[in-house]
C-alpha cells in the first residue's frame, strides 16, 4: 500500500472514530506529516525570533523508516498527534 492510500485509509478511519474531533482530516489529506510539522516548526521559529533574547532557532532533519505491525500501531497510536484527544472508549 502506497503513502496516497495509508493516508487516505488513515482519513477515512479517523472520520469514523472522531467525526468532531480536533483534527481537519479532509483538509490535510493532500499533505504530507512532514509538511505539516514543518508549517509547525516554522511558526514556533518566527515566535522565538519575535520574542528575541535567542538564539536563531535551527531546524534539524532526519530521513528514518520504522515499519510497525498492526498490532503494534494501535498500542502506539493513541499516545501521539491530535489522537491523544480521543477518549479510550
């Protein structure tokens, strides 16, 4: 399964399970998660400019691949991004 259709299996699952959650699937479907913590990262970086007293932020980045089995995913997920706001039931 390629990168398109986890993402699009993941937006469809999270639909079903947070319809009102904090997160617009839809909206960032078309987007990459590196892209998106990078738009993250660069806010973070303008606020620390602006708030002045630091030095200028670096921003260090790192190709890695971690494969996870099924099982292994749902004990992980829960405990990161916007899918530590759902509830355990």
């Amino acid at each position: 399964m390629g990168q398109g259709a986890h993402t699009a299996a993941f937006a469809a699952s999270y639909r079903r399970v947070a319809p009102d959650g904090p997160f617009a699937v839809d909206r960032a479907s078309g987007r990459s998660a590196v892209r998106m913590y990078l738009a993250g990262y660069a806010k973070v970086a303008d606020d620390i400019r602006r708030a002045g007293g630091f030095a200028e932020p670096k921003q260090t980045l790192f190709d890695w691949r971690r494969e996870f089995t099924r099982a292994q995913w749902l004990d992980v997920a829960p405990t990161t991004g916007v899918l530590t706001h759902l509830s355990g039931s």
